[in-house]
C-alpha cells in the first residue's frame, strides 16, 4: 500500500483556500499511487489559536459542507481541524475519510502542548482504523512526546502511525528528526508525519514531512521550503 504524507501553507482561517490546496494535494497523491493522504495539525484554519478560540464558525464537524472537495477527493485523507465539543471549548481533531467520502473515525489530541491547554479541550481516547488491510493509529504533535500512546498502538495490532503536526525551524528541526524515527524503531511502526511548511501562526513550520519504515530506515522525505507531497510503500 502507497501512503502520502503531504505539507503546504496554510492561509490564516480561510477555509475555503485551505480546502482547495489539500484536495489538489489529495489529488496528487492519488496520481502517485497513493491511498491514503496525511495532512498537517490545524490544517483546515492555519495554527491560528486566538482565532480559533474566538469564533466557532471555523470549527468543523465531519459533514460541514466546506470539506465536500476533500471528501471527493478519491484518495483516503486524513484531516486535523478544530472541533465541536459541545462545551465552550473545541477539540484538536483528526477525521479520517475512506476513498468513498464516508467518515471512518475521529480521533481528538490527548496531550495538548503548553498555550493549546488554554483554547483546547483534550481528548481521552486513542484512535484506531484500517483500511487496505492495514491497521493505523492516529496522533497529534505533540502526543509523539508520550510513547505510551505509540505503545498500546503497537499492541493494540497496528501497524501504522499517523501523525499530523507542527514543528517549526530551529529546535523543531531536531526533534521531528529524532521523535518520529525513534517511534518506528522503537514499537515496529511504519511512522508517517506531516508537518506545516512556512508560515503557521506564531511559528515557522519547517516541513521535511517524512515516512520511515519500521527499525527508522527514512523511505521518503519533503523538502524543508516548499508544499508538496511525498509517497512511498508502506506494509
């Protein structure tokens, strides 16, 4: 199974622009081959906290009208957005879409990174789902710093670890570099990450969007300045 992990600019809360870049990215990864597209955290908005918080027009629930495009897309994609939680505070949320459009799971970010604790409520539950005869576990950023969570994946019969994430220049450059492959060699995981590249609220996303097989061999990596999509063999 090809898998794609994908990386772009997001444009500040502007949906609909968000939208368009990642169903042209889906698209793309479905002429490579690929099954299954991963995007970056808070990909549909940008990672813009204080806009988040202040308007709940741009928390999305799986059937919001406005992901029609990436629903289409014919490629399985799996989208981090904000989310209703039905209190005052949204969720980080990743939903996952089958080729077909339908929602298959829903996973919501456990381990909320420092500011994010004041804007977010977490999630208190792991995420799990198959597709193409393999068996995925989702993650967000900040949760790949709690290798509990990669461990009851590895036990739990996966063999894929997904994750949606921002790292900026700088420190973020080393620790994307050490967390993900550290990951696959530790609990023998397939590790997939996508990662912002450019502007991404207060931060720099410094792309470098990668894929290693299981035991941290790096199958394919973006570049560090520029979107684009990356593919390769996985299971």
């Amino acid at each position: 199974m090809k898998i794609a992990t994908a990386q772009f600019t997001c444009v500040p809360v502007d949906i609909p622009a968000n939208v368009q870049q990642m169903a042209a990215l889906a698209g793309e990864a479905r002429t490579k081959g690929a099954e299954l597209v991963v995007f970056p955290e808070l990909s549909l908005t940008g990672y813009e906290l204080e806009a988040v918080a202040a308007r709940p027009d741009l928390w999305l629930r799986a059937d919001d009208p406005r992901l029609e495009a990436i629903r289409a897309s014919g490629v399985a994609c799996v989208v981090n957005c904000a989310a209703p939680t039905g209190g005052e505070r949204p969720a980080i949320e990743t939903l996952v879409f089958g080729s077909d459009g339908e929602l298959i799971t829903t996973y919501r970010k456990q381990h909320l990174f420092e500011h994010e604790q004041d804007v977010f409520e977490a999630g208190r539950r792991d995420g799990r789902f198959e597709v193409g005869g393999l068996r995925f576990a989702l993650a967000t950023c900040f949760d790949n710093h709690f290798p509990e969570l990669a461990s009851r994946g590895a036990a739990d019969g996966c063999q894929v670890h997904l994750a949606s994430s921002l790292y900026g220049t700088g420190g973020g450059v080393e620790e994307l570099a050490t967390v993900y492959p550290g990951i696959a060699k530790d609990f023998g995981l397939h590790v997939v990450v996508a990662n912002h590249v450019g502007p991404a609220g207060a931060w720099t996303g410094c792309g470098r969007s990668a894929l290693w097989a299981p035991g941290g061999a790096l199958l394919a990596q973006a570049d560090a300045d520029r979107p684009m999509v990356v593919v390769a063999d996985v299971g």
